[in-house]
C-alpha cells in the first residue's frame, strides 16, 4: 500500500473512532446513539469498500502495464534472437 493510502486508512479510522466516541459520550438516549453508531459503521464501511475497490482498480492498471512492457521485451527479445539465427545460418 502506499503513502496516500496508509494515510487515508488511518484518517477513515480515525475518523471513525472519533465518531464512536463522540456518540457514546453525548447525552441522548441509547437507542439513538446506537443509531448513530450503526450509521456511522455503515458509512465507514462504504468508505473503505470505496477505498479498496480503488486500490484494486490501481494494482489492475499496474497488472496492464507490466504485461505490457513484459510482452514487448519478449518480442524484442525474440526478434534479437531471429536476427542472430539469421545471420549465422
């Protein structure tokens, strides 16, 4: 995982502590902060499915350019070798 992502991570988990905490400390009834705190679980995990979902679309990108490059240096490769077969029969 990268820098930004690690720093995303922990600002969502932070965030969402901070969340929790400030609902279970504020002085409403129990079944509203439990509501709150649902809601805000849900959202948590809609962010870090967000999240996720980016990071496999990012290491797909990378997946396609690796075999991108990998392919044309096989084909460069096997070019060179026609080359030399070549010129040596």
């Amino acid at each position: 995982m990268n820098e930004n992502g690690k720093i995303v991570t922990a600002l969502l988990a932070g965030l969402a502590a901070g969340a929790v905490l400030g609902l279970l400390f504020a002085p409403e009834k129990g079944s509203e902060t439990r509501d709150k705190i649902q809601d805000s679980l849900a959202d948590l995990g809609e962010a870090i499915k967000e999240r996720a979902e980016e990071q496999l679309d990012q290491l797909q990108d990378l997946k396609e350019k690796l075999v991108s490059v990998v392919k044309s240096k096989v084909s460069k490769a096997e070019s060179i070798i026609d080359d030399e077969i070549e010129e040596h029969a």
